[in-house]
C-alpha cells in the first residue's frame, strides 16, 4: 500500500515512481533513524547472513539470489506468530479464491 524507502540518491526520482505506480505514496522516515524501518532493517539482516557487507554482488549468480530468496521466505518469523512469509502469503491468496 505504500513504499518507504532509505534516504538514499536511488529514490531521488520517488514522484516519477509513485506516478508509474498508480500513485502508490512514499513515506520518508527521519534520517539516522533505522528503528522506524523495523521490519526492513531485520530483513537486511537476514540477508547479511548470505551476503556479507562489502561483497560484490555483481559476482552473485542468479542461481544464487533464487536460493537466498527461497530461505528467507520459507524462514519461520517471531512477528509472523513462527509462521513463513511463504505460509502467509499462501493463506492469503488461497483466500482470494
């Protein structure tokens, strides 16, 4: 429903983004503040314990992204009651049927 981004040079261009997305908002949190991107910040945890700061990811295969993406989807989450974002997802969309 929304996207909220780092403070970042990449999403200087956020109206043109927001424009090409049906007008989905972009919300800025305070700069120096990660705790307001909770989830975001634990994810980018996550991925660290794949990809390590300083890696160049321009050497990371497809292959590779693929399988990182599969564990942490099928990782169970405390916020998530230990539940998967896979399992999550799939209950929704098996609602929608």
């Amino acid at each position: 429903l929304s996207i909220t981004p780092d403070r970042s040079k990449e999403f200087s261009k956020h109206p043109e983004i927001t424009s090409e997305l049906d007008n989905i908002p972009f919300y800025f949190l305070d700069s120096h503040s990660p705790w307001q991107r909770g989830t975001n910040e634990n994810t980018n945890g996550l991925i660290r314990e794949y990809i390590a700061k300083g890696i160049d990811i321009d050497n990371i295969t497809e292959e590779q992204i693929e399988h990182y993406v599969y564990k942490l989807n099928t990782r169970p989450r405390k916020r998530f009651d230990w539940k998967t974002p896979t399992e999550l997802f799939n209950d929704k969309v098996l609602h929608l049927i």
